[in-house]
C-alpha cells in the first residue's frame, strides 16, 4: 500500500475514534468537564459525566461509567480514570475530542436551534409563530 493511503486511512481512523468517543451524552459531558480543568487536573464522577439540563440517576450513571464509558475512552486514550474515588483525567489523545468542541463552542450561535435548544421549546415556539 502507498504510504499516502496508508496515512489516508489512518486519519480516517482517528476521526472515527473521535466521533465514537463523543457518541454518547457522559462521555461528551465529561470531555467538557475536563477541558473546563487544568490540564493535570482529575474531576470527580459521576458528577463531571452528568448533563446539567437533564437530572441523573446517578448510580445507574456510576454503573455505566464504570462499565462502558471510562473503558472505551480510555482504550481511545481519551481519557485515563481510576476506581477509587472514581475520577477521570486527560488521557495522550485528549486533544483529539477537545479540538471538536472547541470548534463547536467557537461556532456556537452558528448551530441550528434543534441541536442547542429543547425539542418541546422549539414546538411550542414553531406552534406559536404558527398562530400569530
């Protein structure tokens, strides 16, 4: 194989790294956590991992942090963590999920309504521009 389609595929991976890494709300919640953190710093969870418009369960959360969600950030190298206390940190490729939501937040007021603001506000307001 040609070393530029090697390379080709190896950027295709990493970008499928990071997206299966945001897939899912703690996992992006907590990328968020630890970027509003000092670099070396860890954050507590289940807490750094919880959505703050959504209120949690939080020891089903523990359970699937512990479970799935740590695991696979830290395979991706997203994140490193530790049980006890159950903390996360920074893994050596945190800054391959932190450049999205740098540009995400960089583009903020570019981000259609359906994406940043609640389904059941934007009827209520598409409903009301409707009878007026």
């Amino acid at each position: 194989m040609k070393p530029h389609y090697r390379n080709g595929e190896q950027v295709i991976d990493r970008w499928d790294d990071v997206f299966e890494a945001l897939s899912a709300e703690p996992r992006r919640q907590l990328v968020v956590s630890l970027l509003d953190a000092e670099p070396a710093e860890s954050v507590p969870l289940p807490e750094s991992a919880v959505n703050p418009n959504v209120p949690p369960d939080r020891e089903a959360l523990r359970r699937e942090l512990h479970h799935h969600h740590l695991p696979k950030l830290a395979d991706l190298g997203i994140v490193a963590w530790e049980e006890d206390p159950l903390v996360a940190s920074r893994g050596p490729r945190f800054d391959e999920a932190a450049v999205v939501f740098e540009a995400l937040h960089s583009t903020a007021t570019e981000l259609p309504d359906s994406l940043v603001v609640g389904c059941q506000r934007l009827e209520r307001e598409r409903q009301k521009g409707v009878g007026d």
